[in-house]
C-alpha cells in the first residue's frame, strides 16, 4: 500500500505463485508477477505509481528473484508508457487473454476478460 498521512493513495499486489495463464507458466516459469498497480484519482501523476513499482521490485530482488513481468490492458496506454519508462518491454510471445476481477462498492466481483501485452524486466538492481 501507498499511504498520504493515514490515508491509503495505492496499492499493488505481487503475485509469487504460480501463473494462473497457462502461457506465462511456460515462457516465464517462477517468475513473479506485478498485479492491481492502482493510484487513486486525484493523486495521480505524482509518483506514487513510479514508487509503487520500484518498491515492489527492490522487495523482489531482496527475495531473490531475478525477473519481474506484469500485464497491462491493450487499450492501457498510460501505464503502458510508464512501464516502458521504468525499463519493461514487451515479451516476444503476443497478446494474452487473461481474466480482469473487478470488486464492486456492494461487495461482489466481476470477471470480465481482458486481452493483455505481456512486459518484463530484468531485476539488476545492484
Ligand atoms: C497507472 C497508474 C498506477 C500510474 O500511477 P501514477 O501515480 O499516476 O504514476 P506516476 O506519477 O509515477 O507516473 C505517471 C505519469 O506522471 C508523470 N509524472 C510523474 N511524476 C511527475 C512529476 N513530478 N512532474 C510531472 N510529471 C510527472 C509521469 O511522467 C507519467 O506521465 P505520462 O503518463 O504522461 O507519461 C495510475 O494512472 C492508475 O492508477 N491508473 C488506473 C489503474 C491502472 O491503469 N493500473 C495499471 C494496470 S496495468
């Protein structure tokens, strides 16, 4: 989580099991995943997503993990560009359809499917 004071600004959860997508267990086998990278409206373009992402991977690395990957919506432009800034590239394999969850104000969730690019990123931090 990303917290101003006592509230929360962000959130990303890193997913170190094994891939739900059959695809990405076989061309990224162990490798961990970068999931829900969210910043509230409002509190955005400020680095916070930028930060969310480097702590992430610096918790990676020190786990010893030497490559993260994530996936991000076709239509997803911004963060698209902002993993592209942050070193991630495109994986050499296609789009992905994965299933977007989506929780809802009421307490129940969504599956819809989301066609995705698949970005990776060597963890060199040192
Ligand atoms: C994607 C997302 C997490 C990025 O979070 P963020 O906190 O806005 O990210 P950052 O501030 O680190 O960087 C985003 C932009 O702000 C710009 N920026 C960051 N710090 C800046 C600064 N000090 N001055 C000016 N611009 C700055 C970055 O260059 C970037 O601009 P660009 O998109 O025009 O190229 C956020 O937009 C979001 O929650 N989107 C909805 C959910 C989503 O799409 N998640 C990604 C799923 S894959």
């Amino acid at each position: 989580m990303a917290w101003q004071d006592a509230t929360p600004v962000g959130d990303v959860y890193l997913w170190l099991a094994a891939a739900e997508e059959r695809e990405l267990r076989a061309h990224l086998p162990d490798v961990p995943l970068i999931t829900h990278l969210e910043v509230v409206e409002g509190r955005r373009n400020r680095r916070v997503g930028t930060r969310l992402i480097r702590h992430a991977e610096r918790y990676l690395w020190l786990a010893g993990f030497k490559q993260v990957a994530l996936g991000v919506a076709l239509d997803n432009e911004a963060a698209r560009r902002l993993y592209a800034r942050l070193g991630y590239a495109e994986w050499p394999h296609g789009q992905l359809a994965t299933t977007e969850v989506l929780f809802h104000a009421d307490g129940t969730r969504e599956l819809r499917p989301e066609l995705c690019r698949i970005m990776t990123r060597r963890l060199d931090l040192d």
